[in-house]
C-alpha cells in the first residue's frame, strides 16, 4: 500500500464527525466497494474496490472504537499502530465493530468474501476468525508492559522482552497428531469445516452462509490418536525472548503493537500480536511535559548574587554551559531550545524536539552557625540587600511559565 491516508478523509467525514455519521459513511462504503457488487468489473476494478474496502475497513475500525480513535487523534498511526508503518496491527474491539456492520449488511459467517485477505490488517480477531469459507486460525495477541528511561525515550530503543507464549508443537508440526494417518478429513464438512447454505440477501442477491461444522467444531479433521506433547492442540508453551524496536519519544500509556509478535497458531495459522503498554520509569531529575523537560538547578547565594557558570545535564547524556548572571532571582526559569524530548507528530514523524527548561533555586541553609548569623545580620544592614519591588516584565515572564509544570 502506498502512503496512508487520513482516516477521516477515507471515510470523508470531518475531526467532529459523530459516531453515527462515522458509522453511516463506513455503512455507505462497505456497500459501494463489497466484492459483490464488483463482480462483473475488470481485475484492475476489483482490485481497487477491494483496496477502497480494505481502507474504509481499517478506518472504521479505528474510528468506531472510542480508545483507538482518541489515540489516533492525538498521535496519529503512530498512536495505533505503534509507528511502524504500512497496514500493521489492528485488533479488538474496532474490528468487531466493522464486523457487526458488516453482517448486517451481509448476513453471516463472512459467505461472499471468498477472494478477501484480512490478515494483513491483524485478522478478525481471536482463534476462531473464519475468512473465506475455510477456517484459519491466529494465535492470541500477548499484552505486555515495557518500562523505559527518559533517555531511552528520548534517543529511542531496542529491547529485549522475554514472554511465554504457544508455539507449534515441535513434534507435530502444529497438526495435534504425529502421524498424518491418525488425521481424517471430517464426514460431514468434508473437510472445509463450515456447512454451506445459500440464503436470498440484500439487494436481491443470493448470499452463500457458512456455519461451524458441529461435529468437527470447525476443525475440517477428526484426530484419532492426539500428539503426546501438545494433547492435540498443536500448541506447546515456550518462554521466548522478542528483540523491539521503540521509537523515540514515546509516552507512559501509549501502546505499541508488534505484529505476528503474539501467541503462535496451530495448524499453520497466523500469530497474534505483542501490544506493548509503555511505563516511564520517573526521571530523578527532570519532570516532563509533552516533549518539553524540566530541570531544577540549586545556586548558592552567593553564585545567585554574584553570578556564575552551570553545567545543566541533557537527556541525551551531554552537558549544557550555561551563565547564570549575577543577581539572579530564586524561581528564574530559562529555556534551552530543542532539548527536550523529540515531539511525535500526528502521523508518527518526528517533528523536532521540545524545550529544556531550567529552573534556578536558590539554596538556604536551614540552620547557621552562631558566626555566620552574625554574617548575615551585618548583610541585612545594608540597603542593597533590602527587597525592591520587582518590574513588570520580570513578573509577566515568571507568569507565563510558572504554570507549565505544575
Ligand atoms: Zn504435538
Ligand atoms: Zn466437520
């Protein structure tokens, strides 16, 4: 697929668009394109049809689920599908929302959709998702945190996440039986694991319905004697180690899905994916906002009056010199353009980064010595360590940042 387009504008409805609008132009879509009524077009027509009703499908499934559809909002693809690019990972609740739309439309069991491949958008969901009449298994999606320093968020990562998970059973192959003789095709199905029957649907179309075969429960085989290893479900529990890349500039809560990462499936089906939940780990020095960073820096009295030089450490690991000027008030913030974290767009680019603040506070020791009252009280006496009031533009500048932090 070429570049993505914006959700909104597949389903051509506006950033306010109500959940009903959303889903009538969805509704609108899915019948224009269904393959059904494409029958008679050239390959190349299908072929469009089908990619118009792929997008519309992915789109919807987003915009329908209120979670999805808030992360997308604020963080574009990136905020569903973790960056990566391409048609990549939609699962839950989003798809079961094109689903129910699309069997009202349709009727059930998916009947015309024979020449469809969804897989690429992360399957109908869960170990019984049936798509063109034959049944096809995906293993289930693994939910995981991964916790991560500012550092590693802001310079982005590779991690290591170890997680148990079902694999195809090494000794049958994923089959559930040993010998392919102990395997019989299904009497009733024959094998296709759904029982077909042609209804009159919308439209005045015939519309052809599978339902689960009851005696093989949808399997297509019989298995006379089940693999020891897995007790025939193909599947055996592995602990396994997935190497991750994490974009840079991630926030605590967003998740990340990594596709075909997640439970494995038996008889050679599709697996599930790995949604990783990031978690921050709280930085000792520095508070965050977005991309912007904060950072407290403690003077002396003395460095405050008298002014000085800071080394102020960045989140990339170097140091900033900066020159604290003399007479400079507790409270004192100043900004370090672009050395915050790297700001996320809401197609997933990187957008340039946010700001460092600085904020100078001036130590006071909470208990002198008898010597240094004394210091302190002859200080007192001179006029120039008596409070003047401030200027305005000191006091609009303090207002305006005093707040971003808190
Ligand atoms: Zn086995
Ligand atoms: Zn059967």
């Amino acid at each position: 697929m070429a570049q993505k387009r914006d959700y909104y504008e597949v389903l051509g409805v506006s950033k306010s668009a109500s959940e009903q609008e959303i889903k009538s132009a969805y509704r609108k879509m899915a019948i224009k394109y269904h393959p059904d009524k494409h029958l008679n077009d050239t390959e190349e027509q299908k072929k469009e049809a089908e990619e118009k009703f792929k997008e519309a499908s992915e789109a919807y499934s987003v915009l329908s689920d209120p979670e999805k559809k808030s992360r997308y909002d604020q963080f574009g693809f990136a905020g569903v599908d973790g960056g990566a690019g391409g048609a990549g990972g939609f699962t839950g609740a989003g798809w079961e929302n094109v689903n129910d739309i699309l069997r009202d439309l349709f009727g059930g069991g998916f009947g015309g959709f024979g020449g469809f491949d969804f897989g690429g958008f992360g399957g109908f969901g869960g170990d019984d998702g049936a798509r063109g009449g034959r049944r096809v298994y995906r293993g289930r999606d693994i939910r995981t945190r991964v916790k991560l320093t500012l550092a590693e968020i802001n310079a982005g990562c590779d991690k290591e996440i170890s997680l148990e998970r079902n694999v195809p059973c090494p000794d049958c192959g994923g089959k559930g039986a040993v010998k392919d003789s102990d395997i019989k095709e299904c009497p009733s199905c024959h094998g296709s694991g759904q029982i077909k029957r042609v209804v009159s649907g919308l439209f005045g179309m015939r519309t052809v319905q599978y339902s689960t075969c009851q005696q093989c429960g949808g399997e297509g085989k019989i298995i006379s004697n089940p693999c020891k290893s897995c007790n025939g479900t193909g599947l055996v529990r592995k602990r396994q180690t997935v190497k991750v890349h994490i974009p840079a500039g991630v926030q605590d809560g967003m998740q990340i899905t990594v596709r075909g990462e997640g439970h494995g499936a038996r008889n050679g089906g599709v697996n599930g994916d790995l949604l990783l939940v990031i978690e921050e780990i709280p930085s000792r020095e520095y508070k965050r906002n977005g991309a912007d960073l904060l950072y407290t820096q403690i003077l002396t009295i003395s460095q405050a009056c008298l002014g000085c030089e800071v080394q102020i450490p960045c989140v990339d690991g170097t140091t900033h010199r900066a020159k604290v000027d003399a007479g400079t008030q507790s409270g004192t913030m100043t900004k370090l353009r672009g050395k915050g974290l790297p700001r996320i767009d809401a197609y997933g680019r990187n957008n340039g980064n946010g700001d460092l603040y600085v904020r100078y506070i001036v130590y006071i020791p909470k208990k002198v010595s008898r010597e240094e009252k004394e210091l302190l009280q002859k200080l007192d006496q001179s006029e120039n360590f008596q409070p003047v009031e401030k200027n305005n533009d000191d006091r609009s500048f303090f207002d305006r940042l005093k707040h971003i932090f808190d």
